[in-house]
C-alpha cells in the first residue's frame, strides 16, 4: 500500500505536474506537516501544495484531490 507521500507524488505527477515541481512540494515542510496530520486536512494540505506548485488544479482535480486525501482518517 501507497503512503501519502506516494500518493501525492502519483497525483500530481498523474494530473500533468512536472517533475521538479513535484519534487519541490514533498520537499516542503508545510506539506509535510499537513501529510502527518491524523487526519489529514485535505483543504490545508491543497492549500499547502498550492503554494509551493506551479500546478493549478481545475475543479475536477480538486474533487479528486479531496476524494484522494479526504478518505485519510
């Protein structure tokens, strides 16, 4: 089974991500922090990842995103 940072890695990497950016985003404390919340807080943790990626997510990827990481409890 995927951790959430694997997890994280294959959804931004799946949704079009560069590499450099996805490296930079599991690099970040921030989102690492918000990675080893129990539960995870999916709104902060997007939050997180938005301020380090260059990505924007569509409201689609949103929903999946939430989907993805709201299920963490």
């Amino acid at each position: 089974m995927l951790d959430r940072s694997q997890h994280l890695k294959l959804f931004l990497s799946g949704s079009g991500d560069g590499q450099e950016d996805v490296d930079a985003v599991l690099a970040d404390t921030r989102v690492q922090k918000q990675l080893n919340r129990h539960p995870v807080d999916w709104e902060r943790l997007l939050k997180a990842v938005r301020r380090v990626s260059r990505f924007k997510f569509d409201s689609a990827q949103q929903n999946s995103f939430m989907h993805l990481f709201g299920r963490y409890r």
